[in-house]
C-alpha cells in the first residue's frame, strides 16, 4: 500500500517545529521514526497533509544526568537506549525493555519519544515510564510544560498532548539505593507486540518492601498505572500470598481486547503472572542491589 500525498518539512529547531505544527493545523504530525506513524499512513489508517521530520533536532537528541534525573531526549532511538552507559549504569530496567521491542531494525528507527507519544497501549515504553515516576516534558509554541507519564494517557492515540505540542524529552528519577526493578513481557513471537507485559520499580529496607511501583501493557485501551496493586506490596516481606494479593490487584484493573493475542480472560490472567514475575525479579535485585 501506498500513503496519500503529503507535504514533508524538515526543521531544525524545536521552535520551527511547534510553529509549524501550530500553524498547519490538524493536517499536520510529527514524524520520527516513522515506524508506527508510516505503516498506518500505508494502511491509510493516518492521512496526515504534512509531515513534519523531527529528526534534523539536535535539541531533541542525548541522554544526559540532571542531579538525581536522567533526561533522555525524544529523539533518541530505541537502540541508543540499548547502547548507553549510563543507563546501563543507573536505570538499566530502561535496556531490558529496550530489547523487548520489535527487533534490531525498528529499533535502529523507533524513538523513545514516538514510543511514548503515540499512544497505542502496545508499545512497552509507557507503562515503564509510569512505574518510574518519569515526566514527559511537553514542548510548545507557549514554552514548556511537564506531565507525568501516569496522567499523560488518555485511551488508545489519546494523549493530553495540545494541538502543536510535542514531547521534547523524557525525565526519569533514578531510584534510590536499595531499590529494583524488572520489565515482564508475554509475547507470542520475537517482535511482537506484548499478549501482556508489566513493569515493577520497589525498594525494600531489608526484606520488606517499602515503595512499589507497578504499570500494565496491553491489557487495556491505554497503558495502566496499577496504583492499588503496587500499594498491596508495601509492607510486606513479599509471600507468596502477598504476590498472589498484588497480581489479583492489578488484573482487576484490566479490560482487555480480545484479538489474535487471544481471549480476554487469557490475557487478564496473563497480566497477573506478569506482575508476579517482575514483582519478585525487581525485589531480587532490590536486595542485590
Ligand atoms: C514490526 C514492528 C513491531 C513493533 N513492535 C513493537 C513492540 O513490541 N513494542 C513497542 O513498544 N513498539 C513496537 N513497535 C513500534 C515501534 O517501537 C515504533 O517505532 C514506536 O512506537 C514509535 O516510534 P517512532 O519514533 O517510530 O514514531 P513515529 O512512527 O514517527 O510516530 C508515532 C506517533 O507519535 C507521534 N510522534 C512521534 N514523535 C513525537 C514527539 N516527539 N512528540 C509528539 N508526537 C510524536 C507521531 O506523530 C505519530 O502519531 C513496532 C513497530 C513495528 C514496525
């Protein structure tokens, strides 16, 4: 399939970028990897006018330490997620996940930021970002706004993205000492998107957990902070009737499709065995760290 016809503009400033997208209106979309936005331009699912190219935007480019943040540009491709040092060295949950994503050719495309602002609840970035506590910083014709990745999604490609805005960058709290955490993805093949995937960020004081984090893939039109489900696991030592408590916690928040992946009771119960297992793989490395 083809894409309709389109007018491509490549800006190298932020600046020119939300001026353009303000000024052209509904007609117009960002582009940055392109893969998501092409294939349903292909489908012609999205007949956007205009395209405009965020990939000449050094500013939207880097990984870099702000104090106690990491500030991950929306530029950076998946696969710069999956080489860099830093967050091997400080949040290297965010490369685990990284590598669950499609396969190496995407990766070398797809961006952090189109993987957060496109709003599918199948990509695997977003639920990451809520359970790390991560803000979006949203970059517009105005200035600059912050919104946290747990208040960001709205439904399925309906985000509190305002005409002409853009995520510019990613702003992530590195946990404290003490803390762990894992991404669980079910998947029928390498590559595809998650049947169920659940992200967990703890910390524990000894044996006992005393913060814990957990957000849902795939199991509902968006992806889902499971606030009861993470607050079931504080105070505890982590039994397996504890474990049991937080995956029936955030099954119940799910509502999942029924599609190829399978039956929606299939993929509820699948969200509990994922949260079960990046429950005590996050809390096993909470101790080891
Ligand atoms: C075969 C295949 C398998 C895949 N499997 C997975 C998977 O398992 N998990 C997963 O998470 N993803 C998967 N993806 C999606 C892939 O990760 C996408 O590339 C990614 O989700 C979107 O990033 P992008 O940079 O390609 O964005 P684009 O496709 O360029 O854009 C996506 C959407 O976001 C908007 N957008 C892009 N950047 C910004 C920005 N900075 N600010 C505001 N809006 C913006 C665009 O206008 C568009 O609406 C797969 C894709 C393919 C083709």
């Amino acid at each position: 399939m083809i894409p309709g016809p389109f007018t491509y503009h490549r800006p190298s400033r932020v600046s020119d970028a939300v001026s353009l997208l303000a000024a052209l209106g509904d007609g117009a979309r960002p582009l940055a990897g392109g893969h998501s936005l092409i294939p349903m331009m292909k489908l012609r699912m999205a007949a956007p006018e205009h395209l405009v190219d965020l990939g000449g935007i050094a500013e939207l480019k880097g990984i870099a330490e702000d104090g106690g943040t990491v500030v991950i540009g929306a530029g950076v491709t998946i696969a710069e997620l999956v080489r860099s040092d830093l967050l091997a060295a400080k949040l290297p949950v965010i490369r685990e996940t990284a590598l669950l994503i499609a396969d190496p050719q995407v990766r070398y495309k797809g961006t952090l930021g189109g993987n957060v602002a496109n709003g599918d609840p199948g990509n695997d970035m977003p639920a990451l970002m809520q359970a790390l506590g991560a803000l979006y910083v949203l970059m517009g014709t105005t200035g600059e706004r912050r919104v946290a990745a747990r208040d960001f999604y709205r439904g399925a490609y309906d985000t509190t993205l305002a005409p002409g805005e853009i995520v510019g960058a990613i702003r992530i709290p590195v946990p404290p000492a003490g803390s762990g955490a894992a991404y669980e993805k079910l998947k029928r093949k390498i590559g595809d998107y998650a049947t169920a995937a659940a992200a967990v960020v703890l910390t524990m004081y000894g044996d006992t957990v005393i913060n814990c984090a957990i957000a849902l893939t795939n199991v509902a039109d968006r992806p889902l902070f499971a606030k009861a489900a993470g607050a079931e696991a504080v105070a505890t030592a982590l039994y397996p009737i504890t474990v049991k408590r937080v995956a029936e916690a955030a099954m119940a928040i799910t509502d999942p499709a029924a599609d190829g992946r399978g039956p929606a009771e299939y993929r509820r119960e699948m969200a509990g065995v994922v949260v079960a297992r990046a429950l005590l793989k996050a809390a096993s490395r909470a101790k080891g760290a």
